[in-house]
C-alpha cells in the first residue's frame, strides 16, 4: 500500500521527510525537536484526573504521572505502566502526555508515565533499572495507586519499547513481578542489525538511520555493545515467561522488521497475542494526531486490544 496520503503531505512539509537531520552537534537539538514534534499530537480524549507522583528510583526519586480514566470509580482498575519514546536520550512526561492519557482513555486503565533517566547524563542502562524498579513499586502501591495487581501491564512506543521487552524478559527470569501484559508501538528491538525495512526506509520517513545511529552513540557514550540483549531484546536467545504481548508497527517505518520478528518468535512462545502493520503508516504516527488523523482510530483500537487483554 502507498503512503497515506496525508501522511506524505506531512513529509513534505517537514522538508522530504528528513524531520530530524540536524543531530550531529549533541542530544539538545534531538530534544528540542522532538518537544516540537509532539505538539502535533492533536486535542487529547477526556480523563478522569492526573496525578503527579514521585516514586522512589535506584537513583533517587523519580517523577512520575497517574492517569484515571473518566469512569474510574473507587474500586481497582487495569494498571500500565508506560514508557515514551525519544532514542533513550529525549522525551519527557510533557512531550508524550497525550499518548499515556489516549491509553488511559481507551484501555480504561489507569496509566503510569514514567520520567525515566536519559542519557547521555545517564548512560545506558540507567533507564532501564529506572523502567524496571518503577514496574515493581507499581505492584507494590498497587492498592494506593487504584490498580489491580494482577492486571498489571507495561506499553512502551519506539526506545520506550526497548525498555519494556527488556523489563519483561528480567521480569520473568526472576519471576518478579508477574506481568499480564507487554503492549510494543513501533518499539526498537536490535541496535546490532539493519533488517530490510531499516535499509528501505534509512532516509525519508521521519526516523532516519542517521537518528538511530545518534541515539545510540550518546546512550552509551564511553562505548558498548549494541548486541547486549537489554538493548536489543530481539537477540535474547529465550522468551520463555514473557507476557502476551500486542505489538504494533507501522509499513514505511524502519523499525518494522524487527517488531514483526519479535512478534513471530513470542508467538513460538505462545505468548503473541496480535501483530498489526498499519498500512501507510510511518514511525510514530500514533502520536502525531494533529496532521495524520488515523492516528487516533489507530489508538482506539489499540486501546479496545488492551481492554479486552485485560478483561
């Protein structure tokens, strides 16, 4: 299928698609764009109440946000703990708001946002011990926080998805905590490889190879191997114990081979439980809702996907 038509027009206003082609000077650029990228994301559905929560981290407190849904009543509801995108090195509870608050209305779960550390201040795997020990005090204040402890989910959208397969898979080596649920949107999977669509895609299509290839310099800035399987979870020789899963990729994304070959082999596993290739779709199109109006159907159904995994 072709480019959605809107969806090229879009390309062509950010310059022939190279949206971010500037990154050579450091992360501050790639932050400030993508702070300006995220302002397209469109008016956000209705939400009961959000809450801001300082958790306590490895390092030291983390800031976090709690999103209710409109229909949340005193009883406990469906938990997700979500993790932006922005390569490990940009995003922020204010650029990704919008998204967590979409989940938190369509899933109708509460949804906690996570302010993990970035690098290149903090290296890599500093986000994910954050991602990891947020995931674990979700279940322990799940009765403070209104959340079901047995229905406790994690949804990570591009690096934030890194983070969330990574989480699963140390989550069910130390059988702790119990996930119910991993929800992967256009997630990076293997820095060690260019599959096809990353050759494909490298340039044009919002999220070049040139961007990848910044992000993971400054994520681990004194060197480090992009084979280490908390980075690139697709390379984990066994996903035994990992959670159902949902994953969702994009056709004209360059991270699309390898959410498609994580899915294949957890669905080995048992534990794949829906694949969907938007057609027509680029790299986080689900968060630009101002400009590519599919992007909220597309969130609805992910959200309905949720509800129904977590019934």
């Amino acid at each position: 299928m072709p480019l959605d038509p809107r969806v090229r027009r879009f390309l062509e206003v950010l310059g022939a698609g190279n949206a971010v082609r500037t990154l050579d000077p450091g992360v501050l650029e790639r932050r400030e764009h993508l702070a300006e990228l995220m302002k397209l994301g469109g008016p956000a559905p209705p939400i009961g109440h959000i809450d801001p929560l300082s958790l306590p981290g490895p390092a030291g407190p983390l800031n976090a946000r709690l999103y209710s849904p409109v229909e949340a009543r005193a009883g406990s509801l469906p938990g997700i703990l979500y993790l932006h995108g922005g390569g490990l090195v940009a995003g922020n509870l204010d650029t990704h708001a919008c998204i967590a608050q979409s989940l938190a209305h369509f899933a109708a779960c509460r949804v906690l946002a996570l302010d993990y550390r970035l690098a290149p201040e903090h290296a890599f795997p500093a986000s994910l011990d954050d991602a990891y020990a947020a995931v674990k005090v979700m279940r322990a204040r799940s009765a403070d926080y209104g959340i079901d402890p047995a229905r406790l989910a994690i949804c990570g959208d591009s690096a934030g998805g890194t983070l969330s397969a990574a989480v699963c898979q140390a989550a069910a080596r130390a059988q702790d905590p119990p996930l119910a649920l991993q929800v992967l949107l256009c997630p990076i999977l293997d820095y060690s490889r260019r599959s096809g669509s990353r050759v494909e895609f490298a340039r044009g299509y919002l999220l070049d190879q040139t961007t990848l290839d910044h992000d993971l310099r400054h994520c681990m800035p004194g060197g480090g191997d992009p084979m280490d399987v908390r980075l690139s979870p697709l390379r984990a020789k066994d996903l035994a114990g990992t959670p159902p899963t949902l994953v969702h990729t994009a056709e004209f994304d360059p991270l699309r081979d390898e959410g498609r070959d994580y899915f294949e082999r957890l669905a080995h596993t048992g534990t794949g439980l829906s694949y969907t290739c938007h057609p027509g779709m680029i790299h986080l199109f689900y968060g630009l809702g101002a400009v590519i109006p599919y992007a909220r159907t597309a969130l609805e159904c992910i959200g309905h996907e949720i509800r129904a995994a977590l019934a």
